[in-house]
C-alpha cells in the first residue's frame, strides 16, 4: 500500500518535533523530551561516518538533557544500524505496529455513533486534560510542550461529551491525502460503550469532506484488545518500528 520510507515520512509529519537538525541524512528531532517521537533520531539515509554522527547525536541530546534516542524501521540507514545500536548499549524500547486502510472500507465497518461527536481544529483545555490524564507521560510542566507538537501540525479533534464533560477524544493528522490516527482516549469509567469507534468514525466521517481517503495508526504490538479491533475495522500491518534508547 505504502513504502515504509513513506509511512515514516508521513508520521513525521502527522507528530512534528519542536526542532529538528538534518545530520546527513539523520534527522534529530527534539521537543523537550516529551513524547518519543518528537526526540528520536528518523534515520531515512547512512551518513558518511556513522560513528562521527553518531557522537554528534549523543552530544546534542546531552546537551538537552535528553536520552538519546533511534526510531528504527525497516526503511532505516545504514543497514545494521540496529545491532551496531544494540552493540553500543542501546536499549530496544515500544516494539509498535504501523496500519493503514481506505477510509471508506473503515467507516463501512463502523457502526454510526449514537453520541455526538463534536469535531474542531484545535484542542480546547477540557480536550487537553483528559487526554493528558489518561495518555499523557510526563509531569504537569510537559503538558504545555505536549500542545504544542499538537498544534504544530494539520489535524483535526474530536470530543464526546456528557454534561460538559468529556468522555472520550481522539486527533486526525492530516497530510496530503492521508490523515493518521493519534490520542485516542476515553475516561475509564466510560470505557465498554462505543466511544472509541465512536470518536474515530466522527475524526474520519469529517476526512473525507476534507478529500481525505487513507489512514495510517499506530499501535503498541502487545496491545492485543486494541489490535482486535483494528483487524476488525480492515487495518492492515505495513510497517513497523522499536526504539533505541541509550541506556
């Protein structure tokens, strides 16, 4: 369907750091150590002298007081970067699937929500606190750096409501023609009722107004319920990636 080259392009894209360095052919993201796509390495070509870019990688994260960190995928350079990486005490972190579907064949497999679901532009605060309080990694001062990946890109947010107060939320990174599922998160004491199809069937019902007509997700691989339900809906595995993190 897609190139993994693609895909990780894609996913740079849909989850942009706060500031990136072009190392030959590295790209070193870095977002405050929040998040670890925003602060790990897309390798997409080999640079001349691995072992020179890679002191260059560990001194610049040092000095941000950031581990260093790989994303590593089948599109990685050079070949071997993950046993050289392993070699050097980098440590395997997030084993994570990479899916991809038609929108359409989604949505036909989705049931219409019986919740309304309430699609924006931009996260709101209420927004911002559920999703925190139930994916977020990191202290209240990461929050703000958290927005700010967020609104760096194209995407869209959907909330369900109750009373005022959110049930579940999940975001749409739009790119080109693709549009990428991210934060999907529902209050635990409203898990088991739908909000979770709910909220995706809303972010991609708005897509295709939008010209949109494939989705790409990623998913932890051992999160087998969630894995479940992605089969179910017509995803399919096209890629894959761990990280390398210097222990």
């Amino acid at each position: 369907m897609i190139a993994t080259a693609s895909i990780d392009a894609l996913m740079n894209q849909g989850w942009p750091a706060a500031d990136s360095t072009e190392l030959d052919g590295w790209l070193v993201r870095r977002s405050a150590g929040v998040t670890m796509r925003a602060n790990s390495v897309l390798p997409a070509s080999a640079p001349f002298d691995l072992d020179r870019a890679l002191e260059y990688v560990e001194s610049l994260y040092a000095s941000h007081q950031i581990a260093p960190s790989f994303q590593v995928g089948p599109a990685a350079e050079p070949g071997g970067l993950d046993e050289y990486l392993a070699a050097r005490g980098y440590e395997l972190r997030t084993p994570t699937l990479v899916m991809c579907a038609e929108i359409a064949d989604v949505l036909a497999k989705l049931p219409e929500p019986t919740s309304a679901v309430n699609i924006s532009s931009a996260p709101d605060d209420a927004w911002m606190d559920l999703w925190w309080a139930v994916d977020g990694h990191g202290g209240s001062a990461a929050q703000p750096v958290a927005r700010q990946i967020l609104n760096r890109g194209r995407a869209l947010y959907a909330t369900i409501s109750s009373g005022g107060q959110p049930q579940a939320v999940g975001r749409l990174a739009l790119v080109d023609d693709w549009a990428g599922i991210y934060c999907l998160a529902v209050d635990p004491a409203h898990r088991r009722q739908g909000l979770a199809q709910a909220t995706i069937h809303g972010l991609l019902q708005k897509a295709t107004t939008l010209g949109v007509d494939r989705v790409w997700l990623q998913v932890v691989e051992a999160n087998a319920p969630a894995r479940v339900l992605y089969d179910r809906l017509g995803f399919q595995a096209v890629s894959r990636y761990h990280y390398r993190v210097k222990g």
